[in-house]
C-alpha cells in the first residue's frame, strides 16, 4: 500500500508570500539599523505612508501604462466603493504625503525615507516575492545634480556596509520635457520599421511610451534595443550639463559605475539620472537598488512644479545575496545566568528579579514553566551556563537565593538584594 502524505495545515500563507522568521528579521533589523544611521548622519527623516492608497494615486503616479499599473496591483473596493491598493512601491505615497501635509512650505529640500512592505502579483521566484520588502531614500526640492550623486552614495554605502561586494552603478539620463521628446520621435521612427519583429507587449508600448520596451527581456526585442539610437545622443545643453556632473561627482567619490545607454527604468515618472545598483558576483541577484530624478512628478499630483530624487532596495534581494556570500549575523549574546525556580511562590518571586536583571543588561535565561530542580540544573549544562541561581521555598522565605558555580560544582546563599551587584562582578 503507498504511504500517503497527509497535509495537516489547513492554512497555509498565500503563494508568493512568507513568514519572515527569526533568522530572516535578523537580517532586516541589520539592514534597518544600517539605513536609520546612514539617513540621520545624512539629515533624512524617516515616513511610513499608509500600506493603503488610492488606486489613482499609483494610476496616475506611477503611469497607467506600466507594468506594475496593468498587471502586478492588488486592488480592492471598500464597501464605500471607494477604489484602494496595496501599495507596489513607495515614491507616490511619500510625494502624496509630502502634499497632504503640507512639506512644501519646508525648506527645501525635504529629505525622506521609508522602510516597510509593498504587494506585487508577479511571478515568484528566486529574491522575489508578492509581499515584499524595500527602503528607500526621497529628496523633494532640489534640482542640482549633487542630490543624484548623495542619493547612490548613500545606497551604495549601505550595501557596502552590510559587507556585499563587487558592487556596481548602471546609470544613464533620459533627458527632460525640453528634449525627451524629440528623442521618442527618433526612437519611434527606428522601432516602426523593426515592428515586425517586436513582442505583442512591445508592440503595445510603441502606441503607448516607447521607452518601455527598453526593459522588455525577450530575446529578439533586446537585439533590436541594442541597436536603437542612445538617449545620450540627444540630451538638451541642460540635462547634459547635469549628467555630466553627476559623473563627475562619482568619479571623484571612486564610485564604479557603467554607463548604461538603454536603462531607462519602468516608471513613467523619471526625469534625467536614472541608476540601478548590481553585484557583479557570480552571485548576482538581478538589481539592488533602483532610483533617478523624478522631477514632475510633484505637479502631476497636484503640486507646484518640484524637482526631485530618489530610489528604493530590495531587502529580500540584498538578504538573500548577504547569505550567499556567506554573510551571516552573530548569534545573539550567550548568557551566562541561568535563573531556577521551585514552587509558586520562587515563581512570583523569579519574575521580579528578571526585571532587576534586565534593568542592569544582564542577560539570563528561565525554565518558569518546569518544576523539577534536576530538569532546570540539566538545561543549564546543556547550554554551557556557568552560573544558576535556585530559588526555593525556604530560601524565598528568609530572603536568600542560592548561587550555584556548575563549573566547580560549589554553591553559597546570598541576600536577593544581593544578587544582582554579585552576578555583575562575575560575568564582566
């Protein structure tokens, strides 16, 4: 007879998403605390938007005619009707709330970050899921090209810092309103007469925004971009002017970079500077860090024209490269107490002197829900602690405490207000 395997979960979490365990948050946290120092040396103020937004928000925001708008949104309507979505990514939300809160009269420029979940349906796959996680960095009301330069420094720096190597910046400009269009006339008059050979999905976006189909990954499209005019070629005085010193600003910071002429991003709102952030290892995740200049996007919203920079990381990616090559956190610091107890009233007793061993930083740990002295004293030897402290009845009642050395197997009672000030000389 088979031997049947037997599903006893009746629930299970959603395809595409996890839960983040122990080992997992331990690398988050790191990643968080690299972020939190980076920003506040750097002067940004952290901003959590809301995991709800206006559907519209990311409509218009992000461009009806990405990727992300027509396929990856999880949407939903209230009972209200009212049309919502968990958020796919993190620049509209902060910009609306840049707005809704009135930061605009703040000097300038507002410097922003975030760290938090967003939700695409996309296919799962390796680094890459449908609850996922990114921070990002968002500086609202500057033009000049050293926020583009800070911006990647401060992305680069924490990837170095959380010890990834081999790091490399893919970047290029896109040019502005004053000469991006006459370059989309060009590409558009290249594309046209390769048609025939474009994806269904290409062949879309050529009615659509022909920039587009520079982030397409079929084979036959990606021979036809490499042959397709550069945006480099035909950048306006200004944005070159910009790009340039850009470059030479990461030139100067010995930043590696490649200059990339066919990445373009793909969001509808990114102006000049667009970047990406790759490991060169063999070990490569696909992109990092992802960013540029976003500077209409505060007017498409409802503001006043603002120029803007920013760029998000993937903490799943980064996570799982850390753990390839082989960065792993320390364990958490070993105790050297080990607090016994036997009876109820040791047990009450036990939870007031855990919090006097808190409060001095001491780490210890506890078996309050075992009765048996032998159980206790055996889990203590088994996790290499020295010193175990028994509290029993009678011990309770006049006030003392046993201290027991398990590496010399001597034992003395000392006064419980004692307690505390003797561990501290013996674990320094």
């Amino acid at each position: 007879m088979k031997n049947l395997v037997i599903n006893m979960s009746k629930f299970q979490t959603p395809r595409g998403m996890r839960d983040l365990t122990n080992e997992d948050l331990r690398y988050f946290d790191k990643i968080r605390k690299k972020c939190g120092k980076v920003a506040e040396f750097c002067g940004f103020k952290r901003i959590e938007p809301p995991i709800l937004e206006s559907t519209e928000l990311f409509k218009k925001g992000t461009g009806s005619n990405t990727e992300i708008v027509q396929k990856q949104m999880y949407n939903l309507k209230t009972k209200g009707g009212k049309q919502l979505t968990l958020r796919p990514e993190g620049t509209p939300s902060v910009v609306r709330a840049y707005l809704e809160r009135g930061m605009e009269s703040l000097p300038k420029p507002v410097k922003l970050w975030y760290f938090g979940p967003f939700f695409r349906h996309e296919r799962p796959q390796a680094g890459r899921y449908r609850q996922l996680h990114q921070f990002g960095f968002e500086s609202i009301g500057s033009e000049s090209w050293i926020v583009d330069a800070q911006i990647i420094l401060m992305f680069y720096t924490i990837l170095e810092d959380l010890g990834l190597k081999n790091l490399v910046i893919e970047i290029n400009s896109i040019g502005d309103r004053s000469c991006r269009p006459h370059y989309n006339k060009i590409l558009l008059d290249f594309l046209k007469k390769k048609q025939r050979f474009l994806c269904p999905d290409c062949k879309r976006r050529l009615k659509t925004n022909p920039l587009r189909i520079f982030d397409c990954k079929n084979e036959k499209c990606q021979e036809i971009v490499n042959q397709a005019p550069q945006t480099l070629n035909y950048l306006c005085k200004d944005c070159h002017k910009h790009f340039k010193n850009v470059l030479e600003t990461l030139d100067e910071l010995q930043l590696p970079y490649n200059l990339n002429p066919y990445l373009v991003r793909g969001l509808d709102y990114y102006t000049r500077t667009v970047f990406e952030i790759i490991s060169g290892s063999e070990e490569n995740e696909g992109s990092l860090v992802g960013g540029g200049r976003y500077d209409e996007l505060v007017e498409l919203l409802g503001g006043n024209e603002t120029p803007a920079c920013g760029g998000a990381a993937g903490i799943e990616r980064i996570v799982s490269l850390m753990k390839k090559e082989g960065k792993k956190m320390r364990s958490l610091s070993k105790a050297n107490v080990f607090l016994a107890q036997v009876g109820k009233l040791p047990k009450r007793k036990a939870l007031i002197l855990m919090e006097e061993f808190r409060k001095a930083k001491i780490k210890i740990v506890e078996s309050l829900h075992k009765n048996s002295l032998s159980t206790q004293l055996k889990r203590a030897g088994n996790l290499g602690i020295r010193y175990v402290l028994i509290m029993a009845q009678k011990e309770i009642l006049d006030n003392k405490i046993i201290l027991k050395d398990m590496k010399t197997g001597k034992q003395k009672k000392i006064p419980i207000d004692k307690v505390v000030k003797e561990i501290k000389k013996k674990v320094k």
